[in-house]
C-alpha cells in the first residue's frame, strides 16, 4: 500500500493564540473525564487545522506523549507508588501486547493509503466513544477469567489496545482502564495509574516507529506548534481536573460521546 504523500511536512497557519486555545480547550474536556483528550485533538488538528491524516496523528501522538508525561507524576503522588508497584505483573501482562500492537500499528499506519487512513480513524472514533460511554456510565466489574487464560488475554488485548492507540497517535487510557478492571480486578483509581505505565512505554515504541518514516519530518516543521498546543493541553488537563465532577457523567459523557460521534461522521467524510 503507497504511505500518506500527503503527510509531507506543511506548517499550520493559525495563530498562536488560537492554537493554545484549541489545547486548552481539548485538555478541559479530557480532564473533566480523567483523561488527557487526544481523541479529542486528532479531529481538531484534521477538520481546524489542515493537517493529513498521517501528519496528524504523528503531532497527536507527539502531544499525548507530553501529557502522559506530565500527568505520570501526579498521578502516582495521588495512589502511592508502592500500590502501584505491587501490581507490576499486570502492566507487564499487558505490555507484552501493546508494544508489539504499536509497532504494529504504526508500521500499518504509515502504509495505508490517506483514503483508507481516513476510514480507519473515523471506526476508531466510533469505538472510543463506545468505550467512553462504557467505562464511565456503565458498572462493570472482573470477567473472573481462570489465570491460564487471564494471561494470554492480556497479552490480545494489549496487542489491539496498542495497535488503536499508534494509529490514533493516543495514550490508550479509553481501552487501558476498562482492560485493566474487566481482566484484571483493579478499582478504577488504581487502573488509571497502570493505564498511564503501560502508555509511557508503548507510545514510545509507536513514536519511535513513525520516527523512522519521512513524513515524520512534519513534527519537526511544526515544533512550535506542537509545543504551544501541548503546554495548552496540560494547562487545560489541570483546568478540567478541577472541574471533574461539577457535571454529572450521565449529562457529561453522552455529551462528550456526541462530540466523537460528529466528528467521526466528518472525518468520513473528509476529502
């Protein structure tokens, strides 16, 4: 399959002011929910600021990289690093997975044509607003798997986790958390850690991979950019997490839910 030609490097034109807007904005509304907003961002940088596809989700993942970053520490000061660390067999479970499922997905992701880019994306918005809508309104708790199937479980759906987050150029944190509770038993709190521990690592696998493709080079043509929106994003994070639970989830979340929907519909299409 021929890669995006499309992804060559090209520099947005909006003001700075405009684009440190549009990443706070996309930090409030992924903080409001616990999350960084990446899935939020990937239609904005397509649909506002013109980027290909591929180009697109290469700055998406850049961004998400930041946040996960910034958030890692704070989020191990609220549940202690020792609870976090007792649990190190799930993350590596699913680490088993999701390194190879970025590289996976990255390598694909680099080789499909722009229209088939564009339809991937749009199934994979829909899927993040399916597993939005699940994991913040619906109760679930352990399938209560036998551990001789738990394990390779894991290693599967960290494989496709992996795969949806390198090709989106998002954390994972949607799928992660849901994942790790389901398969795995953990309180909501305690997957959300684990969720950014296996991110870390699996988007630098997929950052690495797409670092290896010419149309890379659109990272470096827009660093500045890049920069503005992800000091917006974290600004933002911090301004939603102040905000979490000032809306209830069963308004917020269909809502937000909404939002990808539509632009899913957009993103189909995009020409």
């Amino acid at each position: 399959m021929a890669p995006d030609l499309t992804a060559a490097p090209a520099r947005s034109t909006r003001s700075t002011p405009v684009v440190f807007g549009a990443g706070t904005a996309i930090g409030v509304l992924g903080g409001m929910i616990g999350l960084g907003g990446a899935e939020f961002r990937l239609p904005l940088l397509i649909g506002l600021f013109g980027f290909a596809a591929l180009s697109a989700v290469i700055l998406n993942k850049a961004m998400s990289l930041v946040v996960v970053l910034v958030a890692l520490p704070a989020r191990l000061i609220a549940v202690p690093v020792a609870d976090v660390a007792a649990r190190w067999p799930v993350a590596v479970n699913l680490l088993a997975g999701s390194l190879l499922g970025a590289w996976a997905g990255a390598s694909w992701a680099v080789r499909m044509r722009t229209a088939t880019l564009y339809k991937v994306l749009t199934a994979l918005m829909v899927l993040m607003a399916a597993a939005l809508v699940v994991t913040h309104v619906t109760a679930f708790g352990m399938l209560g798997l036998p551990p001789w199937a738990r394990i390779p479980a894991g290693v599967a759906a960290g494989f496709g986790i992996g795969v949806v987050a390198a090709i989106m150029g998002v954390a994972g944190g949607e799928l992660l958390i849901p994942t790790i509770v389901l398969l795995f038993g953990e309180d909501i709190k305690t997957a959300g850690s684990l969720s950014l521990l296996v991110s870390l690592p699996t988007m630098l696998v997929a950052f690495a991979r797409y670092s290896r493709d010419g149309s890379f080079a659109v990272l470096g043509a827009n660093l500045r950019f890049t920069a503005v929106m992800a000091v917006g994003s974290v600004v933002g994070a911090v301004l939603g997490g102040l905000l979490l639970g000032v809306f209830p989830d069963l308004v917020l979340i269909p809502l937000l839910a909404v939002v990808l929907l539509v632009s899913a519909v957009k993103l189909a299409r995009h020409d």
